[in-house]
C-alpha cells in the first residue's frame, strides 16, 4: 500500500520524499491534535484513584 501512494506522488524522487515526509508529519499532527485525546476519555486508564479517598 505505502509503495503504491510513493509510486503515484507526482514529481522526482526528491519531490516525493518531501511530499511523504510532509503527508507523515500532517497524519501525526492531527493525530496528536484531534484523534488523540477525543480518545482519551473514553480510556478507563487514565482515570486516577489517588487523592480522591476521603479523610474521616
């Protein structure tokens, strides 16, 4: 799959690694930006159970 978009980028191979690298760096970005943490709070892990005991 990864050879089939590389082959079909359009311009010299300098071109295309550039253009993949800046296609990788977006897919993270949005990732990291948007996906991530939506996800986060539907994650049962990441709930904390420290501090949240009562003192009599």
């Amino acid at each position: 799959m990864y050879g089939w978009i590389f082959r079909n980028l359009p311009g010299p191979l300098w071109f295309r690694i550039i253009t993949a690298a800046l296609f990788i760096a977006a897919a993270v970005l949005v990732l990291m930006n948007f996906v991530f943490p939506w996800l986060s709070q539907f994650n049962p892990l990441t709930d904390s159970t420290i501090g949240s005991a009562t003192q009599p």
